[in-house]
C-alpha cells in the first residue's frame, strides 16, 4: 500500500512558479516509478512528467523545458517545479506511484495560473 500526499499547490500569475511536492509512504518508494498527471476542467487526465527508480524522465510535450520532475529517495519524495507558467497550465495536479503490479494516485492540488 502506498499512500501520497501532495503540496504546494495555489495561484499563480502568467509567468511565474511553483513547486509541488509529494510524500509517499508504504511500498518501498526507491522502487516506484513516480510521476504527476493533471486534469483541467472539462478535461480528461494527462501525463505531465515521470520519472523511473532508474531516473529516466519522460515530459509531456507542452511542459518539456519548463516544468522538472526530480527525486529524493532519502526523503521519500518526488517534486515538479513549474516555470514560465500559463493560464493552459490551471488544473488539479495528481502525483502518481506505479509499483510494477498497482497504481496509486493522491488526492490532487488545485494550480492556478491567473492575472
């Protein structure tokens, strides 16, 4: 059982940052693929980026050279740092833990990205 716990969502302005934060707990999280979706309104849920327990990363073509995924295994805890951010960007972000059996998912952040 893994259970993740997301953080620092909120608001925004066009062109600013964030940097979300997801704990993880249970399953041995050095083993876990780790990775953030995202859901907009009206919207089906999307890949934003992973990362693998090798550290191989994988960036949803509309972030990639904006937002960065990393890792702390000490720490149990995966991040996304979000630059240049635009109002595309709003939207419930999910952490997400793939064991190589189950996924599990977090509750979710709400991101803003307003003037």
């Amino acid at each position: 059982q893994v259970q993740l716990v997301e953080s620092g969502g909120g608001l925004v302005q066009p062109g600013g940052s964030l940097r979300l934060s997801c704990a993880a707990s249970g399953s041995s999280f050095s083993r876990n693929t780790m990775g953030w979706y995202r859901q907009a309104p009206g919207k089906e849920r999307e890949l934003v980026a992973l990362i693998s327990s090798g550290g191989s990363i994988n960036y949803a073509g509309s972030v990639k050279g904006r937002f960065t995924i990393s890792r702390d295994n000490a720490k149990n805890t995966v991040y996304l740092q979000m630059n240049s951010l635009k109002p595309e960007d709003t939207a419930v972000y999910y952490c997400y833990a793939w064991t190589g059996w189950v996924n599990y998912w977090g509750q979710g952040t709400q991101v803003t990205v307003s003037s």
